[in-house]
C-alpha cells in the first residue's frame, strides 16, 4: 500500500513541511528531512556509507517538485538536490519522526558535531565544511 499524502503544505517560513494523511497530520522540520535526505550523498552507496549532515539547522525548502505519481523532490537552500523521497519513504520519516530524530542527535553528539553552521570550519577544516573531524 502506498502512503500518499492527502496534502502537502509548506509554511511561509519554508522550514516545515505538512503531510496531512487520512488518519494524522505529521510536521517535519526541513532540517530533519535534509539530514535524513535519501540521496546517495547523505546515504552514500552502501550500508556503513552514510555520510552525517552537520550545520543543517537553518537550512530551508526553496522547492518542491513532484516526481510522476511515486515521489517528492525536496530543493532546500544549501544547494541539495539530488532526493527523490517516494511516499513510502516520506510516510516512514513521518511515522518513525521522534526515534529518528533523537537517533540524529546522538550520532551528532558521538561525532562531537553540532546542528549549527560553522563557517570558520568548512574554510578551515580540509574544505568539507562537515563537524571538522575529517
């Protein structure tokens, strides 16, 4: 079965995407749909691949694109584009929201990174403009 949205609604601060279903409305924060992006650029191209988004925080949904009858395409303001989040992957960052978050938090706190940008890191860090621990 496929889980698609009754209504998708964006807010005028473009920082929090609506998915109203018939059963719950869910709230997602752009930053969470950003770090949990299913691009291979956030996943990479295996298990133990996945790359930690660092500095994300502010980041804000500049597009969305409808992709066939399948999927959502999330443009957000730091330039990533690359995620097609189909319904069932949408549905399940929905549903799985709190564990998924607090799993974000604790990988970013192991790493010693934080959720704020850090400009002075990615000019000095090896130009990854990641946590600075590369």
């Amino acid at each position: 079965m496929m889980n698609v949205p009754h209504e998708i609604r964006l807010n005028a601060e473009r920082n929090v995407l609506t998915l109203v279903y018939a059963d719950a409305i869910y709230d997602l924060s752009a930053e969470y749909l950003r770090v949990y992006s299913p691009s291979a650029e956030v996943r990479g191209h295996g298990v133990g691949q996945e790359i930690l988004q660092t500095g994300k925080r502010f980041v804000q949904i500049t597009n969305l694109v409808g992709a066939g009858n399948y999927a959502l395409k999330i443009c957000f303001s730091d330039g990533h584009d690359s995620g097609l989040y189909d319904w069932h992957y949408l549905h399940n960052l929905a549903i799985k929201h709190d564990i998924l978050w607090q799993d974000y938090l604790t990988r970013l706190n192991d790493a010693a990174c934080s959720r704020e940008f850090d400009d002075q890191a990615k000019k000095t860090v090896h130009g990854c403009g990641t946590c600075g621990k590369h």
